[in-house]
C-alpha cells in the first residue's frame, strides 16, 4: 500500500504561505503582486484552468489582470498587449495559456513576454538560466513535482529517477531540476525502444506523456516514488493520469493521485513566481 501524496494539501499550505508573504510585501512597500493571464480563444480545458490561477490569485490577495481575446486574434495584436503588460509596473507577471491557435506562432509570443515577468519560465532566458541552475523562476509544473518529492522524505541524491515525456514545458526542465538534485536521470519517449525496462528501473518515476494508463503495474518496481503529471479523460470522460493509479498504487512507496496531486501544485508554484517577480520589481 502507497502512501498517497496529497497534493491538494500541500498546495493549499504553499499558497497560505505565499499569501502571508504577499501582505508582508504590501505592508514594507506598498506592492501588490499583479498576475496578467492571456487566454486566446475558448478550448473548455484552459479556460477552466485560467479560471483556477484568477481564483489562486484572488485568494492571494494579488491583483489578477485577465485578458479573454477571441479565436481570430492576430499574432500581431497578441504581441501588442504583451508590449503593454510589459511595460505596466501593475503586472508582474504575464503568462498566456497554451495551446495558442494554430495561427499564432508560440515561440515568437513566448520570446516577447519580458524575461522578468517570464512566471511560466518558458522563455529562452529564463530556460538557459535554469540548465546553467541559475535561475529566479521555475516552470511551474517541475516545480511542484520536485515539492512534492521533497514531501515525501525521499531524496533524490544517487537515485535512478525516470521522467517519461520530453515537452519543452514538463518532460525537459523536469529532468533537469531532477539532476541539479543529484539524481540520475533516464528521460524516455515515443522512440525509446523499451520503456517499460527503463520504468522499472525507475526509484523515482515521473510521467508527462498524455496517455492515459500508459504505466501500468509491471512497469512499476516494489518501493518506487511514482508521479503522475497526466491530465487525461477516459473512455467514460473521467479525468485520469498517465499511471493505471488503481494497480500501480499497491505497488508504489508513494504516488501522487489525479486530480489532487500534480495540478494543484503547478497553480501553487505560479503563485511563488509571481511573489518572486513582485519582490525583485519592488528590489527587495
Ligand atoms: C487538480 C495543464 C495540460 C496542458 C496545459 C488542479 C489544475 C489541474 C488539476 C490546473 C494544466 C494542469 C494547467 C488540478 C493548470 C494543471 O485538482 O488535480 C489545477 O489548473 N492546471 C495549465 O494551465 O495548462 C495545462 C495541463
């Protein structure tokens, strides 16, 4: 039997402490942390996700700037707003949901945001200076699976850590937060020629692929701290995992359930880099 991580819970206790050291800021100096957040067009799934970081924000007690723009939104207009957010001492931090329609080239707009109000970590400043392990923001999601590893006691110094999923988002920083911790890293992908070998190995295995029930029990060794990045909808639209939660649990030290593992976690650390851009804005 795993012991369950609760992440939910432990994302409640960052954001409690983020909120004491946002009023602590408003206090010495008069700011208050100012999150933009840019949604373009009306996928289901980030506009509920943008509605949790407005929610986060709110009960930070910080300022949360929301532009909804339609579908049809040119490149051009999407860079002319991120100008201005980069220019308005308000806003601290700027982040624009993704996926972003076909349209509009993800990267230029990544490349526009300004590197210090970069609180997703995306852009190619703040990605060097994580590899170099030099860095004010973390992307968010790595962020919260290294907090929630940290939670569990375990340490990651000598272990075999495997992170299944190279994204440029998860998979990738991931690995690297993993290694500046000591471990010693396997990342696996669609042409990894025999991933459940390389699962089984795992003393800490991450997955960030977007397959629902990818890692099923056998891939799994007796002890191992398993993390579920997934956010998948089964056949009866459940919302699941990358790990068959149900046979893999039996099998693992600790795991992370979804939802109240991973998600809650990724608005937390969004929550720290956004006090973090405020603090350095305000140069304390
Ligand atoms: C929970 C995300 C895939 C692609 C883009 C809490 C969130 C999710 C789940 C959430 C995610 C996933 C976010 C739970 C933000 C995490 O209770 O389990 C919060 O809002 N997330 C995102 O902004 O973009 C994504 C997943």
């Amino acid at each position: 039997m795993a012991k369950l991580i609760n992440g939910k819970e432990i994302a409640a206790s960052v954001r409690k402490r983020v909120r004491f050291e946002a009023a602590e800021l408003r206090e010495k100096t008069g700011v208050v942390p100012g999150l933009a957040v840019i949604l373009v067009g009306d996928d289901p799934a980030s506009k509920i996700y943008v509605g949790n970081k407005k929610k986060a924000c709110l009960e930070a007690g910080f300022n949360s700037f929301e532009h909804i723009l339609p579908a049809e939104t040119t490149q051009q207009e999407l860079l002319e707003l991120i100008e201005r957010l980069n220019e308005d001492p308000a806003v601290h931090g700027i982040l624009c949901q993704l996926p972003l329609p076909k349209h509009i080239d993800e990267r230029a707009v990544i490349a526009a945001i300004s590197p210090k109000k970069d609180v997703d970590a995306f852009h190619p400043v703040n990605v060097g200076k994580i590899m170099i392990g030099d860095y004010d923001f973390l992307p968010c999601t790595p962020a919260g699976v290294m907090e929630l590893i940290h939670s569990t006691g375990v340490s990651v110094g000598g272990k075999r850590c495997v992170v299944v999923g190279r994204s440029n988002i998860v998979g990738k920083p991931m690995s690297m937060l993993l290694l500046h911790e000591n471990g010693t890293v396997t990342v696996c992908h669609s042409k990894t020629a025999d991933l459940a070998d390389e699962c089984r190995r795992a003393d800490i295995l991450v997955a960030a692929v977007g397959k629902a029930k990818l890692i099923t029990a056998d891939m799994v060794k007796e002890g191992a701290v398993v993390i579920d990045v997934g956010m998948n909808r089964d056949s009866n639209g459940k919302l699941c995992g990358d790990v068959d939660f149900e046979n893999v649990e039996p099998k693992a030290s600790f795991i992370t359930p979804v939802p109240g593992g991973v998600g809650p976690m990724t608005i937390a650390m969004l929550m720290c880099n956004t006090l973090t851009a405020a603090k350095l804005a305000a140069k304390l």
